[in-house]
C-alpha cells in the first residue's frame, strides 16, 4: 500500500455500513451498532462532517481503512461564554492499516476545515491518553469514580421535615430534565450544552446501551436531577448512577439523601468532579472510595489569542505568552493583558516571560490544571515565581471544569 492508494473523502449514506462495521471492531464491540443506535449517531452530524479513507490496493477491491467524524458542540468557558466548537469522534483505523499515518491524514484534513470555518477550539474524550497531546490537545476535565457504601454513608445534616425530591415520569423528565441541565452548564466551566438531537438519544435509553442493567430511573429536584440504573453485581443490587446535576448545594444534599436511602442496594456508583463535596457533607468521610481519577475531555486551542479573550480570569495579570504548536504552527508570542477579568491577546516580539506547548494551554485553560502543576513537571517555564503565582491566579476557576457529556 502507498499513499496514492488511499483515497481521503466525505462520507456518504453508502458508507455508512462499512463505518458501523469498522467502528465495532475497533471499539471492540460485541455487536455493532444496531439500526436505532446508528440513526443516533447520525441524527448529530452530517455526512459532510465524516471523513472516510478507502484503501484500493488489495486483492479484494476497496476497503474501508479509516474514518473520523466531529460532532458540531457548545462549551461552557470560565466566565460563562458559551463556545461553538467541534468535537472529534468515533476515529478508528483498521487493524489491518494502523501505524502507516492514516489517523494523522484524517486529523490534518478536519484542521484543515476548522481553521477554515475559523473554529477556536476543539474537543475529545480519548481511548488513550497517548495518542492527542502530538495534536495539541490537552486534558481539560476529570472526574473521579466513587463507590459508595450505603452501610456507612450518613450525612452530617439531620432530614429535613420536607425534600422536594420526587421520582419523575418520563414526561416529567422530558419537560423539566433539559433546562436543569442547560442551568447547569451556564455554571460550570467545561460543561458541554446539549442540543434536541443528543437527548433524544438520551431519553430513548436504547437497551443496546443499558448493558444487562434497568432502564433509567429520574429524581428531579427544582435545581437539580439524577437519573441512575440498576444492575446486578456477583448476587448484589447497585445503583449506577448515570448523570448527577445540581445547580445549588441544597439541590446536590437532597438528592444525595435519596440516593443513599436506596436501602437495597448496598452500593451507589457515580462519577462525581474531583471536587465534589459529597465527602464532607458525610460522617464518615470513608463511606465513599474513589476508584479511579479519570481525564473525561481533551481540549485544543486553536486560535490562541481568541481563546485567552474568550474567557474571564480571576486576577489582573500581564505575561509575554510563548505557545508552541508543532502540528498546526498557530503558535507565537503574544502579549496578554487581563484586566478586571478580560483579556486583550495581542502577537507581540517582546521576549517570552512564560512559555509553554499549547497542549499545556489547553490544559490549564478551563481550570482543570494549574500552571504551577505544569511548572513543577518542567512543563511549562515562567520568568520568575512571581510570574508564575500570577499566571496560575489568574487561570484559577471557582470550580473544577466538569463535561458531563461522553461522545
Ligand atoms: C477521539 C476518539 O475517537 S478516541 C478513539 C481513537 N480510536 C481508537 O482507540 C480505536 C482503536 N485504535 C485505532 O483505530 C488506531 O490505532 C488509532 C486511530 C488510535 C491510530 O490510527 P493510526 O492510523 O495507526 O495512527 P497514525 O499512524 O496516523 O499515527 C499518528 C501518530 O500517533 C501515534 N499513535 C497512533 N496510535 C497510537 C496509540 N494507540 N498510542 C500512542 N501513539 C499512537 C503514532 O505513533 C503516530 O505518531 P507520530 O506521527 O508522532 O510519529
């Protein structure tokens, strides 16, 4: 095979079998997508957003070797600022054609279409931790896995005499369930909004994708919702929780006591922000254990000066900002100025006082890691530890980024 074998182009309806098939054993599928999974996937992009890239050079005629796709997003930026964005996904190459360059031609072709469409930033949730930072994308959001045992979890707040906490009807759900969320997402940084398409796919709650385990259960509070399944572990009832939303901490109290008066169920899973104040709120701060810290989104700047005034810091700061990008050269210098919360970003010759790669930037820009994380793993250089102290002030968030949303 040689790269004139390879034709790269958008996809079109005849594809979309040989997508659904390459898909599932690249993902290590048991059964591919059925029908009403693959309208899902369809019903949030268009065929026009899909890349393919056909291998001509075998024995059997043309063969599906590569696909990626991007869904058209909207992000939550520190300060509010809702970003539209694309948002890469189910990439895979087959087996039979890994390691000759072909996600790197299909990556290159969708920034190409980005910077066309002067697109500021991107997103991702990884398979693999080591395959994107070489594409400038960075992790931005984390959230931890906790199991939490029932026996011991108490919290420190004796019952209130009334909880507004009712189970909801799927009509309910449908009415009340996506404005919660929206309020949400305004607040936190990194929350990912969602638009019709992706809660109908949410609300069908397809049995292909319940995985042995109930449909889902809804709790609805006026500020707030969780819907959780049932599955059944080695004889043992679990709650899984499957999204936890609260917009104000009596919202995230009441619906945790539910959850954890889940008598039969000796255990509730959930995957919570890594600051989440579950823990504190409980008498034994054990009740809960983490098993596991996990990045959830990948974030890449593209544009840089459009991104640092896109969002608001919390201190004044001045700083001559080096970024490196070695994949798309949008790198340089530039003079950052935030005051009063916004910035001015401007290319400027004036010497670096901070330096950094822009998968760095991508990083810390929503909050989820500090500059001095990055600069204790010689991973970002700054003038002197003023600089330093000023810069991570000025990128901290009153929260930790949290998506909420896998795709
Ligand atoms: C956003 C998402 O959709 S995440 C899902 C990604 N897909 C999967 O994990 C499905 C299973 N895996 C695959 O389909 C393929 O192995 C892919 C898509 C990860 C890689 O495709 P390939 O065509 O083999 O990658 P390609 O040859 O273009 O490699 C590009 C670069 O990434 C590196 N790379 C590729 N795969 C990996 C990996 N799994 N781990 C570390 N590095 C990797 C290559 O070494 C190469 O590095 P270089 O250009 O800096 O020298």
């Amino acid at each position: 095979m040689t790269d004139t074998d390879l034709t790269l182009r958008r996809a079109t309806d005849a594809d979309w079998p040989a997508i659904i098939a390459a898909d599932a054993r690249a993902f290590a599928f048991i059964h591919p997508l059925d029908a009403e999974a693959e309208a899902d996937i369809r019903s949030k992009l268009r065929d026009s957003d899909v890349v393919v890239v056909y291998d001509d050079s075998g024995p059997h005629g043309s063969v599906l070797a590569g696909v990626a796709m991007f869904y058209r997003m909207t992000l939550t930026l520190p300060g509010g600022t809702r970003a539209d964005l694309p948002g890469l996904s189910w990439v895979s190459v087959a087996a039979t054609h890994r390691r000759r360059g072909i996600l790197r031609m299909m990556i290159t072709e969708l920034f190409d279409q980005w910077e066309r469409e002067e697109s500021v930033f991107s997103i991702l949730t990884a398979s693999e931790a080591t395959i994107y930072e070489r594409f400038g994308y960075g992790p931005a959001c984390f959230e931890q896995s906790a199991s939490i045992d029932l026996t011991k979890a108490e919290l420190r707040d004796p019952p209130p005499s009334y909880s507004p906490v009712r189970f909801a009807t799927d009509e309910q759900v449908r009415e009340l369930v996506p404005d919660l969320h929206d309020r949400w997402a305004s607040m936190n940084p990194g929350a990912i909004v969602r638009s019709r398409v992706w809660w109908n796919m949410i609300f069908a709650d397809r049995e292909m994708l319940r995985d042995g385990r109930s449909a889902l259960h809804y709790l609805v509070h006026p500020d707030g919702y969780a819907s959780y399944r049932i599955n059944h572990v080695d004889g043992e009832s679990r709650a899984e929780v499957s999204e936890f939303v609260a917009i104000t901490d009596t919202a995230h109290t009441d619906l945790w006591r539910v959850l954890l008066g889940l008598d039969l169920t000796p255990t509730v899973t959930a995957s919570i922000p890594v600051d989440d104040p579950l823990p504190m709120k409980l008498t034994n701060l054990r009740a809960p254990t983490v098993t596991a810290i996990k990045d959830s989104m990948w974030l890449r700047i593209i544009d840089i000066p459009a991104a640092l005034e896109a969002r608001t810091y919390s201190e004044d700061f001045d700083a001559v900002l080096e970024v490196t990008d070695t994949f798309r050269g949008n790198g340089g210098r530039f003079a950052l100025s935030v005051r009063d919360g916004q910035a001015t970003a401007t290319p400027t010759e004036e010497p670096a006082t901070v330096r950094m790669d822009v998968s760095v930037l991508g990083s810390i820009y929503l909050g989820g890691y500090r500059a001095t994380e990055f600069a204790a793993a010689d991973r970002l250089w700054a003038a002197d530890h003023t600089t330093l102290c000023d810069l991570d002030q000025a990128f901290l968030t009153d929260r930790k980024p949290f998506s909420g949303t896998f795709f």
